[in-house]
C-alpha cells in the first residue's frame, strides 16, 4: 500500500497508508489528517486542499493542469514552486510514497 506522509506546520506528522489510486485530499480527509479540508470534494475548485510536495518527489508528479494551475494562485497560504492540490496527486505504482508539508492556513 501507498504511504502518504503529512508534515504538519509544528512538524508533527501524520503517515498513512492508502489504497493505489487515492488522492492525497481524500487520504487526507478520510484520516482526519488536519489542515486539509477538501471543501469541492476533489474537484479542483477550492485550493483548501494545498499541499506543498518536497522537491524529491517532483519526477512522479502529474503535469499541472490548467484549473490546478488556476486555482493555486486563490490559495491562503503562499503558493510556492512546490505548491499542489492534494486533489489533483494520487499515489500508486507510479509514486509509493510522498512527503508533503500543510500550510499553516487553508481557509
């Protein structure tokens, strides 16, 4: 199984362990991983899902859509090179294990 690691703003992380396919929002959101709050349901309509991938992780990463890239710059916190919607990232064969930091702000 996939694991999603969720460093939070204080450092304190939360590591999850995910069937293929799922999104970091909805790995998120289903453990109670706080500071995701996913409020479009994944539709990359609402940037409360804004994660920022560590750069090592970049190779397996999608290419950033134009609605991702789009909604990226209504994010509260700052948007960075790094920044993602946890939406629009799933784990799998292509990408077993991520690290991601949570903004300190999402709404």
């Amino acid at each position: 199984m996939p694991t999603i690691t969720f460093v939070q703003p204080t450092g304190k992380s939360d590591i999850v362990s995910v069937e293929e396919e799922t999104s970091l929002m909805r790995a998120a959101v289903t453990n109670g991983v706080e500071g995701i709050v996913g409020e479009c349901g994944g539709q990359a309509m609402c940037a409360t899902c804004h994660v920022y991938v560590r750069p090592e992780f970049d190779d397996a990463l999608p290419d950033l859509s134009d609605d991702e890239d789009e909604m990226l710059d209504c994010t509260t916190a700052e948007r960075t090179s790094q920044s993602r919607l946890g939406c629009q990232v799933s784990v799998g064969a292509h990408l077993d294990a991520i690290i991601v930091d949570i903004p300190t702000d999402q709404v």
